[in-house]
C-alpha cells in the first residue's frame, strides 16, 4: 500500500490547478500543487472547512496520461425506448446524482444499442450495464474504438460484446475477440478477500458482487486488478479490472447492476464508476497514492508530499455518503 507523507506546513504557490466547483450545499476541498526542487515529486496543500458531523477525507493522487474534464458518460440500454431495463435507468440516475452533488457538468446519456455506432466518441466514456446481443461486426467496430483511444466499460456477465465463448471447454469467436470467464462468487470470506491499491484509493464498494471474473483469463490480458480479489482454492476472482486495449482502457466488473454487491448496496457499482472516472484511474499510467485522515468535524488545513510527477489528478473525498466533500485538481507535468 502507497501512502503519501503528510507535512505539516501550509503555504506553497500553485503550478497549474484546474478544479471542479461544486454547486450543491457540501465541503469543498481547494487544493493546490506545486513540484518541489529536483523533481520527482510534488507538494500538495488542500484547505477545507468544518462540517456539522465527523468524518473521514481521503486525498488520492493518481498518475495519467492524458490531461482532461470530467467526460461525457453514455449508458448503453439493450432494450431501447422507451424499454431501457431497470439496470440502465439504475445507473443513470445513481450516477447523474452523483455527478451533480460534487458540481460536475459532465452529460449523463442513455442510448439504444442500435444507434451506438452514431454516438461513439472517443473523448466520452461509454458504459454497458447488461447483456447484449451484438453481431461481429458491430463488436469488432467497438473493440476498434477502444483501441483507437476509447474507454469502455462492461457491468456483468455478456455485457462484454467482444469476448470469446467457452463451448465445451473450447473458446470460440474471433481470434482477436478476448477471452474472459465469469464465476459465481459463492460465500464472502472478509479474511480470503485483499482489496487493491485502486480499491483503498477510491474506497470502491463493490467488494462481493454475485459475479466475479477469473483472474487466471485476466491476467493473460496483461489486466490490473481495480477492485477486490478473492482468494480461492479453485482459482482467484476480481470483482473487477482494467485491461489496456491499444491506446484505451477496458475496464470489467463483474456485476450484475441489478445486484451489484451483497455488502454495498445497489449504488455500490455507481459509485466506484464515478471514482474511477473523476479520479483519472481510467488514464492512469501506475496505481494512486493516497492518503486517509482520520475522522474528525474541524476545518482542516495542511499539506502532504507525494513522490508521484508528471500529469496527475489529485482527487479529495470522503467515503462517507452523509459528509459530501469534493476537491479536485489537474496538474500538468510541465
């Protein structure tokens, strides 16, 4: 586990901040980063006022490459309209909640299967949340938008519309189409489950969905584990990973939507999307580093080091839904 050293000054002078402003009634984080003498790391101070109840804030700081807003979501519905399943409507309202709570202006669209191909762009972050029936060619066309730079995000078992069948033992599709295996997660051992880096960073939820993926298959695919692995005699499970495609990211969980996590609740899967994204870790280029502060109720005020460099995005949240907190910032490498 990373974590950053805290410091106990507060003045240094910003290099490049480009935050977020929340519009909603919550604590904002003004943060602001400086790169220190020698290069190789960066000083970060971050500034918040009191909060009528206790709470615990976590600052992350995650190394990308590529510099950019908050982007545009697209949720892709299998149904259409004005059919779109209970999954689809789920996520887009968890997630346009979330969105506008922290003040961010990113869109939130839904959009029939049908009419992707219009839709695709790869500046925006597109989500498949169910299963899908989707021909070869059309798959082909999204797996060449992720390499092209596009970042996809699959819920669930055949959500994945390029992923190979596992018929009587034997894989079957396209060569190129990939080779993942869902398995059931039976049972929740707290002792058997060891959450990532990502994970803490971000404090994912979904910790125990009804689906998980084999990490034998993943691994293969040179993927990062993003959120918990389960120790198995049969095998490892991640609930969920990030696969580098070309030059964009796939990213797995292994779901359902309609039960995402027998510990979190049904926004669990909502809120790890949206950590994923407004913390950079869909461009980053390493794991975070981070830092927890313990709970408190006073205005706190200070600065940490990170060894991290180049272009990050320092993220300031606390896990606790009934405290929103939000800060974040870009922080260009030059």
């Amino acid at each position: 586990m990373k974590r950053i050293m805290l410091l106990a000054s507060v003045g240094l002078v910003a290099l490049l901040v480009m935050a977020v402003q929340p519009t909603y009634s919550m604590l904002h984080v003004d943060l602001e980063v400086r790169k220190l003498e020698g290069g190789g790391a960066v000083e970060i101070g971050y500034l918040v006022g009191s909060s009528p109840h206790r709470y615990e804030m976590i600052i992350s700081v995650m190394p990308v490459d590529e510099l950019k807003d908050v982007p545009d979501i697209l949720i892709v519905g299998a149904g259409g309209r004005p059919e779109w399943s209970s999954a689809v409507t789920g996520l887009y309202d968890h997630i346009t909640a979330e969105l506008k709570i922290r003040g961010i202006a990113a869109s939130v669209e839904m959009v029939d299967i049908g009419d992707l191909g219009s839709e695709m762009d790869t500046n925006d972050v597109i989500i498949i949340a169910e299963a899908v029936d989707m021909d070869e060619e059309a798959a082909a066309d999204l797996m060449a938008w992720v390499m092209d730079g596009g970042r996809l995000i699959c819920v669930g078992p055949s959500s994945l519309p390029f992923c190979q069948k596992l018929v009587d033992k034997r894989w079957t599709g396209p060569d190129d189409f990939l080779r993942v295996k869902y398995q059931r997660l039976n049972g929740y051992r707290i002792d058997a489950v060891e959450a990532s880096t990502y994970a803490q960073a971000l404090s994912l939820r979904t910790s125990a969905p009804v689906w998980a993926l084999e990490k034998i298959y993943l691994d293969d695919l040179g993927a990062m584990t993003i959120g918990y692995l389960h120790h198995d005699e049969a095998g490892d499970l991640v609930t969920s990973a990030m696969v580098p495609l070309g030059e964009g990211r796939l990213i797995l969980f292994g779901g359902p939507v309609s039960q995402p996590s027998v510990v979190a609740g049904d926004a669990a899967i909502s809120w790890d999307i949206v950590q994923l994204i407004v913390s950079g870790a869909l461009w980053s280029t390493a794991e975070p580093e981070f830092t927890a502060f313990p709970l408190s109720a006073d205005a706190r005020a200070g600065t940490l080091i990170s060894s991290m460099d180049g272009d990050l995005v320092v993220l300031a949240y606390s896990p606790q839904s009934h405290v929103p907190l939000y800060g974040r910032t870009v922080v260009a490498a030059s």
